[in-house]
C-alpha cells in the first residue's frame, strides 16, 4: 500500500531564509501534488507533478519530482511570514484515482 | 476554475442523528471525493466516486455511506453520527486526465456531535 511521507513535520524559519520540505512515497506513482492549507480553511492546490523530472515554480516556491528516487521536493526561497500554512503533499497510487496524503508539513516563518 | 461546494461551513449533530454532507461540482467530472481530516492523522479517505451510482470504499469507510444519483453532487451520509466522527470533512473532485488530473477541494465541512 501507497505510504506519503514528509519530514520535516514542523519548520520554524526565519524570514529570509532558505529551505527544503521533502516528500517520499514507497510505491510506483508517476504523479505528485503540493497543497497549502491555512488554519481553519481547505485545501489549496499549489503544484501538479505530472512526470519524472517535472519542476515547477511559483514566487518563492519551487516543486520537483524524481520517480526513480519516489522524491518530491518543495522549496522555499527567502521565505516570508504570508507562507506560513502546513503543505501538504500527496500521491496516488499507480493505477487509483485516489490520493494518499502525506502527514503535513506545518511552516512557520517568523522575523 | 472548477468550483466545489460544500453545503455546509459548520454543523451541530446529536449523536444517533443522521447526518448528510453535501457537495456539488459545477464542470462534470467523473471523480469525486471524500476526506475526513483530523488533528495528528491528516487526511483519511472516506469513500470516492468514479462516475454516476458508483462508488468505492476508502480507507474508514465504517459508519459512513455515500450517493451520487448526479454527476455533479456527492453526499456523504452518517447514518448514526456519533461524537467520534467530529471532525473536518473535505469533498474533492478531480479533473480529467487531459486537462492534468488536478484535485480541487471544497471548503469543508466542520462537523461537530454532541
């Protein structure tokens, strides 16, 4: 069965600051999706890995995919306070229509 | 963008209640779903929907049930709520394969047994 696994599970950043959230999932799934949630509100789609090697970027947040190594990565440049929010990321497994989702991954950006 | 719409922001049941979860998707897709999402164990799927009057179980399927008599409306139904089914519940719909297979989530439903 299709495991999502995102670490780190909190992330206390400084304004600024660079990091990397990573997502590995333990079974065969050619696509990736990145979500942000904001307390008290849904989901919201940030990014849609569709293929091996896929890398999308949007402000200061960048997704990549690498099928081989079952490794997503969403990056954060100079982060500011307006993204902190848990993100999420999620997979199917290969051949379902429905998506397993990693534990969440709670950022907080502070001064 | 597609829109999905969950009939509910918050809702109050007392336990044994029947309770039913509504959402509607205005772009007639095929694949539907539904999420409960809970403070330490994410997101658990409930049951989805690949097209009119089919359905499958998710992974905590029990005490839950579904219809989808339309495309475009997908009801999640408690059949005896009870206060372990408080919780946030999430409806999803996904686009078609050639349009990149997004996933778009409703509001939510925070639900609440007493």
């Amino acid at each position: 069965e299709l495991k999502v696994e995102q670490n780190p599970l909190f992330l206390s950043m400084q304004e600024g600051k660079n990091y990397t959230i990573y997502c590995n999932y333990s079974t065969t799934s050619d696509r990736l999706y990145w979500y942000r949630q904001d307390p008290g509100k849904s989901l919201e789609s940030l990014f849609v890995l569709l293929s091996n090697g896929a890398v999308k970027q949007e402000g200061r947040l960048m997704a990549s995919l690498d099928t081989k190594a079952r490794l997503s990565t969403l990056h954060i440049t100079a982060a500011v306070h307006d993204l902190s929010a848990t993100y999420f990321c999620a997979s199917p497994p290969g051949g379902y229509n429905k998506l397993i989702f990693g534990a969440g991954t709670r950022l907080a950006v502070h001064p | 963008d597609v829109k999905v719409t969950q009939s509910s922001r918050y809702l109050v049941k007392r336990t044994g209640e029947k309770v039913f979860l509504e959402c509607v998707q205005d772009m007639d897709h095929e694949n539907m779903f539904w999420y409960r999402q809970d403070p330490g164990l994410g997101l658990r799927l409930i049951y989805f929907s690949y097209d009119v009057k089919m359905k499958e179980k998710g992974d905590i399927p029990e005490g839950y049930s579904v219809s989808r008599e339309k495309k475009e409306r997908f009801s999640l139904i408690l059949e005896s709520a009870s206060t372990n089914q408080t919780s946030m519940y999430l409806c999803a719909s996904r686009r078609p394969r050639q349009t990149g297979y997004g996933y778009t989530f409703g509001s939510g439903t925070r639900l609440t047994v007493v």
